[in-house]
C-alpha cells in the first residue's frame, strides 16, 4: 500500500484525495480550513487541521488523527 501526505484540500487536493482512494492508499490530508478537512474524512487515514508551515503540526498527535 502506498502512503500519501496531501497538503492543501482546495480544488487539486480534494481531487487528489478522491482519486487516490479509489486505489486504497494510504492518505493523510492537513488544511488550515476545518471544513476543507471534514469533506474529505470518509476517505483518508488521517486528517490534521493546521498551519503547514508549522513543524509542529507534523510530529505532534491530533484528535483528528484516525488510526
């Protein structure tokens, strides 16, 4: 299985996202915009609501995260 990280759920992310579960791959998704975040939960493995360009984001566990 392949593992994606999508930064950015506008337009392109939530076609990549929805693409890319059609093949079962492993997706985690992370936007600033809560509602971006939750239109796509049905198709990832874990989902992140937050600033990109903090490193924090990255290493620190979130509600969000499922599995």
């Amino acid at each position: 299985m392949k593992s994606f990280l999508i930064i950015g759920m506008g337009n392109f992310g939530h076609y990549l996202c929805q693409e890319l579960a059609k093949y079962d791959c492993e997706i985690m998704i992370i936007d600033n915009v809560e509602e971006r975040v939750d239109d796509m939960l049905p198709y990832v493995t874990s989902a992140k609501i937050g600033d990109c360009t903090n490193c924090l984001l990255y290493t620190s566990p979130s509600p969000r995260d499922r599995g």
